[in-house]
C-alpha cells in the first residue's frame, strides 16, 4: 500500500495504465507510447513501470511517475503557484462570544487548520533561499505536485499524425493508447497506512467528514483544499454556505406552515364549504361534458382545509421574506468568497494557463492560422463563416430539444384533460371510493398522477439532454476550457430550467385560466375541455406537483450519486478480494474506482442550482421547500464528501477563486423569483379574491369574510346548457348550478349574462396593483441591502494590504541583500 517508487524515496505523482492487447493497432499504440514516455523522461520526469504479471489481472501495465525537485520548482515558476515566505503576524479576529455554544459543532483544529498560515510569493527559481523550504520532498503539497504532473502530461508530444504535431495524455485516453490516468489517494480511507511518511489525508477526510454520523459538524475546507485543490474546495464551501443560510430559510418556512395548520378552524371560506347548509346546497357544474353529473360543494371540505395550509397570509409573508433572503445568501456569500480568496491565495489569481490554454481539440480541428496580437505567435483560429454555421446549427438544435420539453409538456396537459373526465366520471358514480372522495378529488387525483407521469418524463429527457448539450458543445469547438465550460453550462441549465420548471409554470401561471364558462368552454385541439381548479385553488395542485417533482429528484439523485458508485467499484473489485492484500497495490486500487470527471463538479453545481429555483420560484405555492432542501443538503454534503473519498480516484488538483459563471445564473434566479412568486399569489392564491371581498364586498360587518364562497361561485341556468355540455342525468330537477372556479360573471337574469361583472375587474386591477407594489417593494429592500452589504470584508481587505506591504517590503530587502553581495 506503498505511495512511493521500489526505492520507497521517490513519490508517485501521477499513475498511467494501459492494456498490451494484440490488435490491429496494437504497434502504433506501441509507438506513440515509447515516444510519450521518451518525451516525458526527456521533460524531467522519472519513471517506473509495473509489469502486467506484477497486476492483480494479470493484464495491466502501470507506469509510475515522480516528478523531482528540478521539475517542480521550473513549472511552479510557470504556473506562478505561490509558496510561504513567512508565517503570519497579523492577529486572527476577535473571538465570538457564541464559540462555546458552537463547540460541539467544530472540528480539531489540527484538522481544520492542516497547515500554519503564510505570507505567501509567485515561486521564483532565482530567489529559492527566500521562501521557508525546509524539506525539498514536502515542500509541494502532493495536490501541488499531481497539478504540475497534469500540466506536463497535457502538453507532451507523442509524435506526428497525417501531418499534424499530436499530444496530450487526453488524446492517447481517448484513442485507447493509456486506459486511465490519476493521481493517488495517499492511504485507504478506513485505515491509517503503514508508512509513517504518508500524511494520511483521505483517512483523516473520510473519519472527520465524509461519515454521516458527522452531519452536524463543520467542514474542514482547508484540508479539502489542501487535498483536492481549491475548485472542489469552493463548490463544498458553496454548498456548505447554501445549506446554513437553508436554515433560517427552512425555519421561517416552517413557522409559516404552522400558522397554516394551527389556523386551518379559523378559515371561514373551508367552514362554509363543510357545512351542510352552505357548501351542502351549493349544486356544482359538472367537471366533464355528458358523462358527469352535479355534485355539492361539500364533496370537497377537505381538500378546502388542506389549501389553507399554504394559502394564507403568511404565505404572502414568506414569498416577501424570501425575496431578501435570496438577496442575503448572495450577498454574503461574496463576502465568504471574498475571506476564502484571502485564506487560499486567490487574491491575484487570474484563470490559470491551462484554462486559458488553447484547447487540444480547438488546436487539432483548426487547421487555419493567424497571428496572435498579444503574443505575435501564430495561432489556430476558426473562421467567421466556420463559426457562423456551427452556431446556426447549435441554435437549432437547442431551439428543437427546447420544443420536445414543450411537446412533452403538452403532451402531459392532454394527458391531464383526457384522464381529469375519466377521474372526475369514477369518483362520482363508484360507491367504493367514496371513502376517500373527500380528500381526493378529482382535481388533485389528475394533478398527483400527472406530476408522476411528468417526473418521469424528465428523467428520460435528462438522459438524452445531457449526451446532446456535449454533442452540441463540442460541435462548437470553443477555444478555451473555460469558454467551453461556460457554453455547457448555459445550454444545460436552459434545458434543465425547461424540463423541471416547465410543468409547473404550466399548474401556477395557466392551469384554470382559460376554461370559459358552460356553453363557451374553451377547448384543446377542439377535443379536450381545459382544466379547472379546483374549488379551493389551484394553490394546492402546485403544491403537489414542485413536491412530487422537487423530492423525486432529490431522491433519485442520491441513488444515482451515491449508489451507482458503489455497485461498479464492488463489481470491479470482486475478484481482487479473493487475493492478500500485499498484492493488491495502492495503484490498482485507485485503478479499480471510478473516475470523477472533468465535469464531475458541473453536475454537482447544476443539482444545486435547479434545487434552488425549486425553493426560490415557486415557494409562495410551499413554504416547506426550504426544510425539504436543508434536509436533501444536510445528506448531500455528506454523499458528495463520501463518494469523493471512498468511491472515486482522486481528481486533479485545479484552482479557481470563485463558482464562476454559477453566480450570474443564481442572481438571474434571484431576480426572476421575485416576479414568479408575485404573481404565483396574485393569480394563482385566493388571497386577493378575499381581501377584495373584506374590503370592498362583505355582507355581514361582524363576519366579513361570511359569505364569500356564494359571492365568489357564478351562477349558471340549467336549461342554457348545450347539447354538447349538457349532463345526461338531472335526477333531482335542478334549475341552476355553480361554475367550480371563481369567474364572477353576471348572473342568468342579468342584462348583462354571463359576462364578467364589476367585482371581477375590481380583482383583476388588485391583483395587478398587488404584483406591482410586492415587486417594487422587494426589489427596492434587495437592492438597498446589497448596497449596504460590502462584498469585502474590511478586516479581508486591511489584510490584503497589510499582506501586499510585507511581501513587498521582504522582497525589497532581498533584492538589496543581493545587490550588497554582488557589489
């Protein structure tokens, strides 16, 4: 369980595998890794390699590399990585008084604080006496050295091909000349190793993080760094970040809801609704043409409570407070970017070579050159016209995916309205489900099978949006890594946004909107009668499907991330278990886990992203989002942690100084749910509806709210019935009924039948009165708080001075003791 060459000295920074079969390309795989290996030995490299009899299969070669001091002080100068020159002297910050109430929350601080804290300086291999090596072989943190191995091997020619210079470690994986390349874990996590020169890292990592028994405390980000590099160490303190602020978020929620519960007797609309003498004698519409009958209102009492769980005032409260808690979380997670960007030495970091780099695919598929005006070397580049085509063909390509979601949508909607008559027929005519026709209705049993079906749906779609959003990237051929980065993740947040919100945009903004009234019912496809909501709103089938849809993702994303995984790493290790394990080799096995992906952390944050349009558009319709999320993100944190350390080979090292283009996107977010969650309780809650009524239309001043469900339910004449609308059956006579929906027409007697009365406009002019003033009014709050909210810390920025002074000030004095010498 070695880290080190037979010697037991040199380390091992990077493993290549590869298979020696006997195919039709078997030589030239022979050659182009005789000339790699050659070309890397001829950079600096020292290798070593492991015969395939020495493998546990009997079938692998190994090829051990170390990277000697020569090599790393050489790319570290042109990496511009920084190493300490001094330790810091400025004192940390005052003490919270709250620390001992939190202790039960932290961690060692041998685990959170790995390593002392330094001023630090670009490495420069003239000034090598200046910086605090005391041990050449630990000087570079192992993530150090697998990052410089990895820039190395990304640049190494291996030779020319139909004319073209050809290198890369990416190319040779991909046309099959090396089968896996990676650094390793320094141990195995659920042991210490036996060498007392191994750090032990991953164990450490493994039994102070990625246990679950360890959810309630804090991250040890700096050792996450220090292992993984500090890409993966920002997206864990992002997600960290996320889930804390979740709380308060998840609490007020709850507080929320239970002002729903606790006030569901007080809820005069429900009350009349249950009673016998109101909601008893209401006679309803029927809910399909021909085939259903007339039903009392009373039918639905329990559904009527249920809805005032999240339709009350509170929810008005909620929607506004998370409109400034979206805008808090955001803000102050640019002040912790801002004290991570200090504590890691991001401050002066700009987007490192290799993302800068040209990008070997640009490289080998633009065959045109230019010359560059910053460098005045000549470069690929891919002509205007190129482009343009490329660029047509993504957008249409986009521009169909985006339309199938659309039709699939659709596709559920007509299924809606197919199975809603069907539903609706049953539950009225089957003396076996009247047990249960109280709480189910035929509105909400069509709404829960839907959301259902739609969930399914989308998983299918993922499936192929994924493969299609890289075909389309690629395609492309951006010219940076960065640039393509970006590009997938725009086009695969468009198709996510599309496929998990699309449905419920459909329930919150249309569903019940366009029904028209008995005679002039508006039809889809001339065929299929659109949907009503049910009595007590269309709240609470909004509710039902973000639940469905929001918790069935979630679930099914931690089957996928954590389960998945396992079962590959158990199938390929099967046999190796049956073996000592002096004979199963640190680098077999890594060998043997899964591989995290340059695009390992884009699905990470994608995940999080579209859980967070979950909880921030649509949480006026469900004020439990929040602890739903807080409670999926206490087990992601851990899942993630998990699999990273236990499941996955450990990925090269990468900086960044921030999530990147995931910002924009979240502020977007921001922005949009503000609107979304206006509206959701203008049109889609009974809230103005009622308001409008105390106010302006109550009939009794003792109970102004008495009343309101005759007011609200328009009358329509029986014998006005067309033929087509018209039930078959009118067993008890009945000369008028109510439409299911609040329409507020004139009544059948009125001059002005069946067209919209004055109450109607009255609500109309409130409900966008309301959207206008809660948009402004929140927007406003947001804006005032993010500009009283610095997106630097001033202790951050005192530091950043004070430590821009002292490495200045020390280099000056290094450079005169130079200069004192020589003369």
């Amino acid at each position: 369980d070695s880290i080190f060459f037979r010697d037991g000295v040199r380390r091992i920074d990077f493993v290549l595998s590869y298979v020696d079969d006997l195919n039709k390309e078997w030589e030239k795989k022979l050659e182009r890794r005789k000339e790699f290996e050659s070309n890397l030995q001829k950079a600096g490299l020292e290798l070593e390699t492991e015969d395939k009899k020495e493998s546990e299969d009997g079938k692998i070669y190994f090829v051990k590399i170390h990277a000697p001091w020569e090599v790393l002080i050489t790319y570290a100068e042109v990496l511009n990585i920084k190493v300490p020159i001094r330790e810091n002297d400025i004192p940390s910050m005052v003490e919270n008084p709250l620390d001992c109430m939190l202790a039960p929350l932290r961690l060692p601080e041998k685990v959170m604080h790995p390593e002392p804290d330094y001023f630090t300086a670009p490495f420069s291999k003239d000034k090598q006496e200046l910086y605090l090596i005391n041990d050449e072989s630990t000087f570079f943190s192992p993530s150090m050295r697998n990052r410089i191995v990895n820039y190395i091997l990304t640049r190494c020619p291996y030779g020319t091909e139909e004319g073209k210079k050809k290198f890369g470690i990416k190319r040779l994986l991909n046309n099959g000349t090396y089968s896996a390349a990676y650094p390793l874990h320094d141990c195995q996590y659920w042991k210490k190793a036996n060498d007392p020169n191994c750090d032990n890292e991953r164990y450490t990592l493994y039994m102070e993080w990625a246990r679950f028994l360890r959810f309630y405390k804090e991250q040890p980000l700096d050792l996450i760094r220090k292992y993984y590099g500090e890409k993966i160490g920002i997206y864990f303190a992002w997600l960290g970040f996320y889930t804390e602020m979740l709380f308060l978020a998840a609490v007020v929620g709850l507080i929320c809801f239970l002002y729903g519960l606790f006030t569901m007797d007080e809820n005069m609309s429900s009350k009349e609704i249950c009673d016998p003498a109101i909601g008893g004698e209401i006679i309803m519409c029927p809910l399909c043409d021909r085939e259903c009958e007339y039903w009392r209102l009373n039918t639905t009492c329990a559904s009527s409570e249920y809805s005032h769980l999240f339709d009350n005032v509170a929810t008005l409260f909620f929607a506004i407070f998370m409109g400034i808690w979206v805008t808090l979380f955001l803000e102050f997670w640019k002040r912790r970017q801002a004290r991570l960007k200090y504590e890691w030495d991001l401050v002066d970091f700009e987007e490192e070579q290799q993302q800068l780099q040209l990008r070997p695919e640009y490289e080998a598929k633009c065959t045109q050159k230019k010359k560059n005006p910053v460098t005045q070397e000549m470069e690929p580049y891919l002509p205007i016209t190129s482009q343009a085509v490329r660029f047509c063909i993504s957008g249409t390509t986009v521009l169909f995916w985006v339309s199938l979601i659309i039709a699939s949508m659709i596709a559920v909607i007509v299924y809606r309205l197919a199975v809603y008559a069907a539903f609706a027929s049953l539950m009225e005519n089957t003396q076996t489900l009247q047990p249960i026709s109280g709480l189910l209705t035929p509105q909400l049993a069509t709404s829960v099978t839907a959301s259902c079906l739609n969930f399914v749906i989308i998983m299918i779609l993922n499936f192929f949006y994924e493969r299609i959003a890289i075909w389309i990237t690629d395609m492309e051929i951006p010219r940076t890594h960065m640039e393509y980065e970006n590009r997938l993740t725009m086009k695969m947040f468009l198709f996510q946004f599309v496929n998990y919100y699309s449905s419920c945009f459909y329930v919150a903004f249309f569903k019940g909107k366009f029904v028209g009234y008995p005679g002039a019912y508006t039809y889809m496809f001339n065929r299929w009668r659109n949907e009503e909501c049910d009595p007590a709103g269309c709240l609470i089938e909004l509710t039902t499907q973000l639940t469905i849809v929001m918790a069935g993702k979630q679930i099914w994303g931690n089957i996928q991330e954590a389960i998945v995984p396992w079962i590959c790493n158990w199938w390929g290790r099967r046999k190796a278990r049956n073996n000592p394990e002096n004979l199963y080799s640190r680098w077999e096995q890594d060998h043997d886990l899964q591989t995290f992906g340059p695009l390992g952390l884009f699905y990470e944050y994608l995940e999080m992203v579209i859980q967070f349009g979950f909880i921030t558009l649509f949480v006026a319709s469900f004020p439990l989002a929040p602890l739903l999320a807080l409670m999926n993100n206490i087990l992601e944190i851990r899942v993630d942690s998990w699999k990273l350390t236990t499941q996955f080979r450990r990925p090269v090292a990468a900086k960044a100084h921030s999530i990147g283009v995931w910002q924009e996107i979240l502020n977007g977010m921001a922005i949009l749910s503000v609107v979304t969650n206006a509206f959701i309780v203008a049109f889609t809650s009974d809230m103005i509806p009622r308001l409008v009524y105390y106010y302006a239309y109550y009939e009794n001043e003792d109970s102004p709210m008495s009343g309101y469900i005759n007011n609200s339910l328009s009358v329509f004449q029986i014998s006005d019935f067309p033929d087509r609308n018209k039930p078959k059956l009118n067993p008890e006579n009945l000369v008028i009924c109510r439409l299911v929906y609040r329409d507020y027409r004139y009544p059948p007697d009125h001059e002005r039948k069946y067209l919209h009365s004055m109450q109607f406009w009255h609500i109309l002019a409130a409900k966008l009165a309301f959207i206008i003033i809660m948009e402004h009014v929140v927007f406003i709050v947001k804006f005032f708080v993010a500009w009283m909210i610095p997106d630097v810390p001033a202790d951050v920025k005192a530091k950043i001075k004070r430590e821009k002074y002292l490495t200045q000030k020390i280099l000056h004095e290094y450079e005169l003791e130079k200069l004192k010498e020589r003369l």
